[in-house]
C-alpha cells in the first residue's frame, strides 16, 4: 500500500467546454470564401479516386462501351472532380443561409463522408434552423436536376452525356439521402427544427434529434452487415460506416442537447451535501452491513483516503456486483482502482455545461469536493436528469413559425 505522505493527491478537473476556432480540420486549404477558410481532409483524396475508378472501370464502361481506356478515365476523373464541387456548393448553401440569419462560419471542410460547415453559435429560431439544414439538400437536388437537364440536352451520347447523368443521379441521392430525419444529416436538423418550434426547447429537440439519429445509424449498420453477408460487396461495409458514424454523432448531439438543458446551473445548484463519506480501506461486507434498507442501490457516496483526501466514488449496486465470498477481503479502493479511469473531481463552482460529458466519460459520476480537495457530495446523472426537468421552461424558445 502506498504511504499516505508519499499519495500525490488528485485535483479537481479542469473541464472547459471549447469549440475549435478557425480552421477547425487541418488538411488541404482550398482558398477563403468571404473570409472563411475552406479546406478539404486528405481522405477526400481517397474518395476522388475511388469515384474515378468506378467511373473509369465500371459505370461509364457499362453505359457507353467501346472507347478508349484512357477516355474512361479521362471522364470519370473530371466527373468525380464535379461531384466534389457540387458537395462544396452543398456546405456553401449552408454558409449563406446561416450568414443570412446573422450567423457567423467558422470553416468549410469536405472528407471522406461529405461536407462540414461550421457554424459559429446556435439558429436564432427553429425557423432559421431547418432552413438551414435543408438548404444544403436543396442545392443537392437542384444541381442534380440541372444535370439531368444537361445530359438530355447532350442527347444522352457519348461520354459527356453519360458522365452527367451519373452526377445528376448520384446529386439527388446526395440531397436526398440527407434528409433523413437523424441527426447529424441534415434531415436531423431538420427534425430538430421542426421539434423545437413544436416543444418550444430546443434542449429537448436536440435530444430527440439525437435519439432518432441513433435509431436510424443502427438500422443502417444491420443494412450494412446484411449487404456484406448477401453480396460480399464493399458496398455493404461502407454502409455500416456511416452508420457507425451517425451513431457517434447522434449521440454527440443528444449530450449537446442535455447540455444545453443545463445552461446557468452550477454543481452546486443541484447536489445537497452527503451525510456519508466511505473509507476507502473499509471492505465491502463492512458497507453493505451497515447500509439502510431504505438507501437505493443506485445512491452514490464519495470515497476519501486516510488523509481526508478524496479518491472516488460507489454506489450500492457497485458494492453488490462483488461476489459474496470475496466481499470480506475486497476494500473500496480495489474496486474504483479496477476501473482503470481518473474519478472525475468537481467543485460547487463548476458550470454542468462543462462537466455534463466527462462525467458520463467516466461513468457518470463526480466527485465535488472543497478547496481543500475533501469530498463534500457527489454528482450523478440522476442529478443532472432532475436538473433539466424541474425548470423545463428556463431554456424555452420564443415560437416561430416556419
């Protein structure tokens, strides 16, 4: 066992809510638009000549069969290069559109996946927020119409005509596939827009955004596997990709939006002092003989060290996990050690803004503590649930119609 005088003690976290600035994804620069840095990830590169090989080798080929394997891939890699250009005037129809409700850009990125533009502040309305989103679909279908438009114009010969027709198909899918009501498509903020003009919240919105973006990620991800087992086709993996990826992103979105439920409020708001600190060298059978009945299993209760210092935290139901006959033997200390995570320590001071997400990183629990690092309570998610409920109308919009 280490020393007490030898412990260096833990120190409160500091947790800092923090949006990157300017270009927020290093890459490619591809030039200022109005003075917004516009860039592109280096896996757009991939997806360029991924696009160009299907191009190159199969769809083109397919439609107009008989020229030359460099016209192929002459065509399909100016194609690809188009369809990139219509994805960025995709993320620019969301720039103007934020711009024109008095929102500022912080970035244009294009990767792997699409586009990103980064907004600088929340939609000032519900309004404002699903034109926004749907702005950029809009532009999607529109230049996928004018596409068309073109290749019927070509006479739908040759490999301008065929190239076009491509990009006019694969534009509306785009536009149309982001409009899928999950969050972070488009189509989710949409739906955010739409349910915060309904609620009148846009915390809640945000959350139930969040929760139909997770529905809808793991459909495509069982989408994805049972195209991978039918077909053996990369087709079927990419699929589960993105979905994988709405899933991280539409949970992103639900804790944005708890977070935001949560504005103004301090550790301090919403915890009362605990009447219990545990030792951490008692054992568990120690705890659990002295625990009421009338304590639920999921109640919390800081840990301190010999020095008064504090180390963690339990709850009865983490006691009861450890098997009966090895409750004698096992102390605290082992348990919150066998997690292998720094507890998370907060003072009363702190913003919920700031800690609501490192705390569900680390199991959902803080410790709060005094200047003197003692613990004084502890902060569940039970408490930030009853935060953002009990003055549901504290963060409520003015409505707007849309």
């Amino acid at each position: 066992m280490t020393s007490p005088s030898t412990k260096e003690p833990i120190r409160p976290d500091r947790v800092a809510a923090q949006r990157p600035g300017g270009r927020a994804f290093p890459g490619i620069p591809l030039g200022r638009w109005h003075g917004v840095p516009v860039s592109a990830r280096w896996s757009v590169l991939f997806i360029l000549a991924l696009f160009a090989d299907i191009l190159a080798t199969s769809a083109l080929p397919a439609v107009r069969p008989g020229e030359s394997t460099g016209a192929y891939w002459i065509a399909g890699l100016l194609t690809a290069i188009v369809f990139l250009v219509t994805v960025l005037a995709h993320e620019f129809a969301h720039a103007v559109t934020a711009r024109h409700y008095g929102m500022g850009v912080k970035g244009i990125t294009l990767w792997a996946l699409g586009g990103y533009t980064e907004l600088d502040g929340e939609s000032p309305s519900p309004r404002a927020e699903a034109l926004i989103a749907v702005s950029g679909p809009a532009t999607s279908i529109g230049l996928g119409a004018i596409s068309g438009a073109l290749a019927w114009w070509a006479g739908g010969s040759g490999l301008l005509g065929a190239g076009l027709s491509w990009l006019a198909a694969v534009s509306v899918f785009l536009g149309v596939f982001n409009l899928l009501p999950g969050a972070p498509l488009d189509g989710g903020r949409l739906l955010r827009g739409l349910l915060w003009r309904h609620y009148h919240d846009r915390a809640r919105a945000s959350h139930a955004a969040g929760r139909v973006g997770r529905v809808l990620g793991f459909v495509l991800i069982a989408l994805g596997f049972v195209e991978l087992l039918v077909t053996a086709s990369f087709a079927g993996l990419w699929i589960a990709f993105v979905g994988w990826f709405i899933v991280g992103a539409a949970t992103a979105e639900q804790h944005a939006g708890q977070a935001e439920g949560l504005e103004g409020l301090h550790v301090g708001d919403v915890i009362a002092s605990s009447q219990t600190v545990l030792a951490e060298w008692w054992t568990v059978q120690q705890v659990l003989a002295q625990a009421s009945p009338d304590h639920a299993v999921a109640q919390a209760f800081p840990l301190a060290d010999f020095e008064g210092q504090a180390t963690g935290a339990l709850t009865l139901r983490d006691l009861q996990r450890v098997p009966v006959g090895r409750r004698a033997e096992t102390r605290l200390r082992e348990i919150v050690r066998a997690r292998r995570v720094q507890p998370l320590l907060v003072r009363r001071e702190a913003l919920l803004t700031e800690i609501a997400l490192p705390m569900r990183q680390r199991g959902g629990i803080a410790v709060v503590v005094d200047d003197a690092n003692h613990p004084v309570g502890v902060l569940t998610a039970d408490d930030l649930a009853r935060a953002r409920s009990v003055e549901p109308d504290r963060h409520a919009a003015t409505p707007h119609s849309i």
